[in-house]
C-alpha cells in the first residue's frame, strides 16, 4: 500500500485531507509542523507529500529544499503537491524551483486534491512496472525507465519525478518539438481550471531539468528551447 504524508498544520484541512485520502485506499501519515513532518518523511519515506507552504518551525519550502538535497534517492525523489493560500504567481514559481511537482491553491476541493494525487499515483506505478522499457541513451546522457535512474558522464542525476516524466518523453522523440500543453499532458493530465498558468510551470521544470544536466541558456547541450513552440531534446548521437 502506497504511503502519503500530510504536512499542514490547519487542523481541519489536515483531517479532510487524511479521510479523503484513506477513503481512496491509501496509508495516510500526518504532521502539524515542520520539524515533525521533515523527521516523519524521512523515517517513513513517503511515495507522495502533500505540503502546506506556511508551517510552523519549518516552511514548506525549507521542507522541499532539504528533501531535494537528501542522499536517499527515494526522498530526493518524492512527488510532492505543495498547498498554499498565497494567489502570487511567484510563490508557486519558488515552489516548482525548489522541487515541487503540482501545486493546489487553498481553498481547493478534496476530490480535486485525491484526483492530483491519484494521477501522480498511476503514473509512477505505470513507469515502475514498465520492466521492458527501452533504456535511452545521448552521449553521456543515461536515462534508465525501469530502474528509475539518470545518469550523465557515469554519475548518478537525481531528478524529481517530474522531472524524470518531462526527460524521459524528450528523449522518446528526438528532434520532435513539443508544446507546453503537450509536455503539460504529459506530467499533469488532469490539470483543471486555467490550463495556461499551469503551462508556465512547464517553464520551471524545464530550467530545474536542465541545471541538473549542467545546462544555462536557451540552446542547452540536451534540451532546446524551440522559439514560439516549445522544448526538443536534441539527439547528440545524430548530430
């Protein structure tokens, strides 16, 4: 049985959240703060986090940060939704760089949240039982389906899931452009409500994928940004 772990500190959201989720057929664990949450998450290593931004004794942010920094590749690696009651664009965008892969902004309906987690859920499952994928490979550049790994030059990348969705798709169609919509289909199909602000995350995942790959600037080494359309992974091999 998949385990979720729930950081927020609202009371009454926390609860909602754990029945609706337990009702789905998931182990639900829950924190009302931030120290609590961090210790519980890497104890338990969760296969998704829902996150509130604003905790006490840690952020969410600081949470997602020291996540994305851990050794463990699990929880370098766990598909996290960030809640937030904040509407700035920029806080969602800080999220996202930080590692977040879907966000909900509060209020938010708790069939919405269950349908992003469940999505999130189909998705990993759908990769990890995968066991005669192709292994894909640019130049240095490994990417590996079944195992879930990337490597670059023979060393370990650790990619968020998001991220491994966004790389994996790329490198399936080389040279192919693709649209934000069209990526955006690819991580988030269930995305409601105004499908172009969550285009724009496409964006921040873009720039995390490729500052993990060693990469600054529009024409990267692996993902090219195609002016007016989209990204394309350029097929080094073939050049």
């Amino acid at each position: 049985m998949n385990t979720i772990l729930v950081i927020e500190d609202d009371a009454q959201i926390r609860r909602v959240v754990e029945g609706y989720l337990q009702q789905t057929g998931y182990r639900v664990l829950t924190a009302a703060d931030g120290v609590t949450g961090l210790a519980l998450a890497q104890q338990a290593r969760p296969s998704l986090l829902v996150l509130d931004l604003m905790l006490p004794g840690l952020d969410g942010l600081e949470i997602a940060r020291r996540l994305r920094a851990s050794p463990d590749p699990m929880l370098a690696g766990v598909y996290i939704i960030m809640l937030t009651a904040r509407v700035e664009e920029t806080e969602r965008i800080i999220g996202l760089e930080l590692g977040a892969d879907d966000y909900v902004t509060k209020p938010f309906s708790p069939r919405e949240l269950v349908a992003r987690v469940r999505a999130a859920m189909r998705r990993m499952e759908a990769q990890a039982n995968a066991t005669a994928a192709q292994v894909l490979s640019a130049g240095p550049l490994r990417l590996d389906p079944t195992y879930r790994t990337v490597t670059l030059d023979g060393a370990p990348i650790e990619l968020t899931v998001t991220e491994f969705e966004l790389l994996h798709h790329l490198m399936l169609h080389p040279a192919r452009p693709f649209s934000r919509a069209e990526l955006l289909d690819v991580t988030q199909p269930d995305a409601v409500g105004d499908v172009s602000v969550y285009e724009r995350t496409i964006d921040v995942h873009i720039k995390n994928l490729r500052q993990k790959l060693g990469e600054t600037g529009r024409h990267s080494r692996f993902v090219e940004t195609v002016h007016g359309i989209g990204y394309r992974f350029i097929d080094i091999d073939a050049e």
